[in-house]
C-alpha cells in the first residue's frame, strides 16, 4: 500500500515452499547460446538492474504482408527499432518477417531494451553469432542516435558480475553512438575483426 509500486521480485516453488530467486539474472539467462538473433541485454526494473535474453528471427514472409510478432515488448517498440535501423541503417527490414521474444516471459517497459532489440534484429539478418560475454542496452531515437538510459552504472556492475566483461551502450569514449555505428560492429564480429 505504501512504497514503490514498480519493485520486482521473482520466486520460485521449491519443496520447502516459495523461495525468493536472489540473482534474477541467472533465472533468465541460464540457458543462453550465441547464436544469430540472440543477444544480451542489462534492464531496469524497479531498484534492480538484471539480464535478460532477447531473441529475434527475421525471415522471408511467407504471406504476402510481412508479419510482425513481438513477446516480451510491446510491439511499438519493435516497430520503432525496426522503423529507425530501416531508415538510419538501410537495412531493408520493413519486408520482412520479424519475430521478438523475450526469453523466461517476461514483460519489459525499459526502453533501455531498444540496444539488444536492434542488435538481435542485425545479428539475425546478417547471419551473425553475437559472440558471449556482450550485453546491450540503451535507448534507440528516431534520429538513429542511441542514448544514455538510467542506472547505468548500476547496469554495467550487474553485467560485470554475470561475467559480461564487454558492454555495448551508448556512454564512455567506445559507446555506440548511433545504428549505423551497430551494423558496422555487428559486420566486424562476422567477419572477425571485432
């Protein structure tokens, strides 16, 4: 009744009973494989910064309208993303088939989330594995910029700690600045250079 409203909390059913889940980050991204449409991303939930996996497919329509399929985020900000790496990126995203989730189910309001959605929607056009240890985040304009989002220091700690040693955002000397700026990184992991 009284206090924060956005506080998260995640338990699980053991045989002793309900347990409360204390690293969150594990629970989402356990079972995590580098594999093109699959990347990292550090969110901001509450009081706490945790990772999730997000996982993107993009593909040939099958129908003549392309589809657009979002599970975990709402749909707008798949829209956005795809809209912004279309325009800024000339990736020809926008006929196309694109699928989004969010691995374990959860829902995502962060817009720090727009990074790793972009970074999936690349990785999984151009065929390429993201490699382990990268998380993203970040807030993606229409602009094509991408900008600095809340508890950044506190993103980066967590991430630290789950032994992602590389973070993609947009802040310090090396941040991504804008798209472009993230297919030229993702067409350097395929071919090796990053």
């Amino acid at each position: 009744r009284f206090g924060p409203s956005d506080e998260i909390a995640v338990f699980e059913m053991t045989s002793e009973g309900l347990r409360e889940v204390s690293d969150i980050s594990s629970l989402f991204v356990e079972d995590y494989t580098s594999a093109p449409g699959n990347v990292v991303s550090v969110i901001y939930e509450g009081s706490r910064a945790f990772l999730i996996e997000v996982q993107a497919l993009v593909s040939k329509p099958v129908y003549g309208t392309p589809r657009r399929l979002a599970s975990g985020v709402p749909l707008e900000r798949l829209l956005l993303v795809t809209a912004v790496l279309t325009k800024r990126a000339g990736i020809p995203l926008d006929s196309l088939d694109l699928y989004l989730n969010v691995a374990g189910g959860l829902q995502i309001e962060d817009t720090g989330v727009d990074l790793a959605i972009a970074a999936a929607l690349v990785s999984s056009y151009t065929d390429t594995s993201i490699p382990e240890g990268i998380a993203f985040f970040g807030e993606i304009g229409l602009d094509g910029t991408v900008r600095s989002v809340s508890s950044t220091e506190k993103r980066v700690e967590r991430a630290k700690k789950s032994s992602f040693s590389r973070i993609a955002a947009p802040e310090g000397r090396n941040g991504i600045k804008d798209v472009k700026q993230l297919l030229k990184i993702i067409g350097g992991m395929k071919s090796g250079k990053e």
